[in-house]
C-alpha cells in the first residue's frame, strides 16, 4: 500500500517516515533533507531577478479526486438517453491537477489531503506517486469513500459539465499533527491552497505564514473559509467571475484593484479569461514614479490596443512600472497591469478544456520558485495550459519541462 497513515491510527513519528503495507506493518522510510526556506521577500526577489531553482518543494492541501470523463456527441436534453463517444477514469481535483502540471515541470510537490481505503483512494494515490509527488501526507480513511467527479465532455462546443461527490469523511485538523505539519512544510518553497478542506487548510496557513512561506491561494469561487486564506495570501490566481463576485466591482480591472486595496499583503492577483488570455495586477513595492492617476479600465483598454491579433502563440503586453492605478470609488494602488494572451489552439487539436485553470496555476508556481519575471511567466503558464486542452482529462496532456513547445521559456 502507498505510504500514508490510516484514520484513527496516526503514528507518533512524521508521516513521512513512516510506511503502512498491508499485512507487513510499519516500516521506516528515509528522511526527506532538509532544505533552507526561502520567505516571501526572497521569493520576490527571485522573481525580480530571473533567478530561481527549478528543484523547488511546493506543498498544496486541498482536493484530490477520481475523474470519470465520458465524451458526448452534445449535451443531452432533460430526460435523453444517450451513449458517450469515449470514457477515460484519471486523476483529478483542482490541487492534484496543478501540483501534477508542477511535478512534470520539475519541482517537487507534496499534498495534504484524505482518501479512503478504496479502489479510487488507491487509484489517486498511485498515479500522484507516479508523477513523482509526495503522497505521505495524504490520510487514508478506513471507511468512507474517496472523492470523486463525473464530467461530461460536449464534443460540439468543448465545454465541460461537472457533477462532484466529495469524499467522506472530510479531513479535520486534529488529524494533522503538529509534527506532520512541521514536517511537511519543512523545506517548503511555496504554500497553494484551492479552499478545499477549509478548516485544515487554515491551520497550515498560519503556520506557513509564521514561517514566512509564501502562499498561492486558488480563487476559483466563493467557498467557506476563502475570506481567512485570502489574508494570508502572497499571491491569488482567480477565475473570471471571481473578482467581481468577492468585491462586487462594476468591472474585473476594477476588480483588481479593489482586491489589492483589501488584501495589503498580496503582491499580485492574476485573473484567468480562458480563450481570453489573463490579466495581472502587480502591486509595487515603491511609490509611483509618476505624477497623477491612470484609470484601471483605461489602462486595460490601452494594452488591449496593442495586441497583435495574427499571433497563435501567447504574449504579454505590459504596462509601465510604478504607475498609480485608480478604480472610481475604491481608491488606487501603485503598481502596474499585465494583460496575457491565450494560445490559439486550432480547433482540431482542441480536446477538452478540464483543468486548463489547474494547468495555468501549476505554471504559475513553477514561474515563481524558478524567478520567472511576469513577462515571461504568463506566457508560459498559457501554453502549459493550451498544452493540457489537447488531450481528454485534466492531467493526459500536461507537458513535461522538456517538451519542444515550452523551449522558447
């Protein structure tokens, strides 16, 4: 069996150095080393510089699932009967997907998480092991049953309809000991979080944040416990309804800006667009250089000016630095607006779209532990996402760091 500790049996010893094999006991495994952290300041000034190491520990805590993806011919009518075109079972969930898109990029990746001892919990367990992730701090419970997503794939328009059973019974704090947790985040890069298993996710935020880890939170929606993790957040990657929805704003720039002004620690909030591309609002750390104000939806409206509309690949267009950007009654921030465009990907190599966001964010963390500048990330992240459309499922596509399309990075 994968090495895990079970439900109501958690060992004194880290997770980690501990491996459960049925019928064989315990048996120790090897400490992981030690690796020096690196805090949020040096995080940024990494990124700053271009300099970074690509051998990073990242640790994400949220949702691991088992996707059953069955392709349509359309979507049905109520009450149809109709028959799927292919049918692919393959790992899922929003922290699985982009710690796996992290893993084959070349950091290392670790998950807090729970399954059960079921045919699924093991099939999730084995295929994270297989890309190379630390699965020793995932519970496994005895009963219950592993989370798992039925997804319908329309074939006609691309799009995707999900149905999810969470797992049972849900990961709680006393579960994680405060020497698992140690351990887990002892050599930790960066922290993400996608607000699933909100009570223990928060647990690992204060202490990452005592440790002066950064952390990525994973906006996707509205969820019990986004508002605590927010405020530990160095960094926020949100779908595009996200940030009208939180704050209510008339548009997504003014959005943007309303989210830094209420957030004073995050450094940058990223909105993905889909076919749209991306757009990122990086907050600066010196005062603006420039005299006066720029209005945010006429910043953005000036660099979508500038976008070559024959380019398939994706591109950035950046604003100035330092500028001081204003939204009409939230205030401003000095910083500066990012707008990324999306691969054109021709629609005969477009597959299915599941997990495009979890491929963007498990870019965006390689970007950031490699010290990849924004120009150069988000260019990045939007091919490994484009990559990941190409194929059924959320992980079948997902490039590797030597795949020829992502060379030019």
């Amino acid at each position: 069996m994968v090495p895990c500790a079970q439900q109501l049996q958690l060992p004194t010893a880290p997770l980690h150095t501990l491996r459960h094999q049925a019928g064989k006991g315990v048996t120790p495994l090897p400490r992981p080393r030690r690796r020096p952290r690196r805090g949020i300041a040096a995080a940024a000034a990494a990124m700053a510089s271009g300099s970074g190491n690509p051998n990073s520990v990242v640790l994400g805590c949220g949702g691991i699932s088992v996707d059953y993806l069955a392709t349509v011919a359309s979507f049905p009518n109520p009450d149809d009967k109709i028959r799927s075109l292919t049918l692919k079972v393959q790992g899922g969930g929003n922290t699985g997907n982009a710690l796996t898109a992290a893993a084959r990029l070349g950091l290392h990746p670790r998950i807090i998480s729970k399954v059960a001892n079921d045919a699924q919990g093991r099939n999730i367990l084995s295929e994270l092991q297989a890309d190379g992730i630390d699965t020793s701090y995932i519970l496994v419970a005895e009963d219950g049953n592993s989370p798992f997503t039925y997804i319908i794939v329309d074939e006609q328009t691309k799009t995707r309809t999900c149905i999810h059973t969470p797992g049972t019974p849900p990961l709680v704090p006393e579960e994680l000991t405060k020497a698992n947790l140690a351990s887990a985040l002892d050599g930790a890069d960066i922290v993400y979080f996608d607000v699933r298993l909100h009570d223990t996710a928060l647990v690992v935020a204060e202490e990452a944040s005592q440790r002066k880890i950064p952390i990525l939170i994973d906006a996707e929606r509205k969820r019990e416990g986004l508002d605590e993790l927010l405020n530990f957040a160095s960094y926020v990657v949100c779908s595009a309804k996200f940030p009208q929805a939180w704050t209510g704003a008339s548009s997504i720039p003014v959005a943007l800006v309303s989210m830094l002004s209420r957030l004073p620690n995050i450094k940058f909030v990223i909105v993905t667009l889909g076919e749209k591309g991306c757009l990122m609002l990086e907050r600066s750390m010196a005062d603006a250089s420039e005299t006066g104000e720029i209005d945010a939806e006429l910043l953005l409206e000036s660099l979508e000016n500038k976008i070559d509309r024959s380019a398939t690949m994706p591109k950035c267009i950046a604003s100035k630095t330092n500028l001081r950007i204003s939204a009409d009654g939230v205030g401003s921030i000095s910083g500066r607006l990012l707008l990324g465009t999306a691969e054109v990907i021709p629609p005969g190599e477009l597959i299915d779209t599941t997990g495009a966001g979890d491929a963007f964010i498990g870019a965006v963390l390689y970007g950031l532990c490699t010290g990849m500048p924004p120009e150069r990330m988000l260019p990045f992240a939007a091919q490994v996402a484009g990559c990941g459309c190409r194929g059924l499922g959320a992980r079948s596509s997902l490039p590797h760091r030597t795949d020829p399309r992502l060379a030019g990075y």
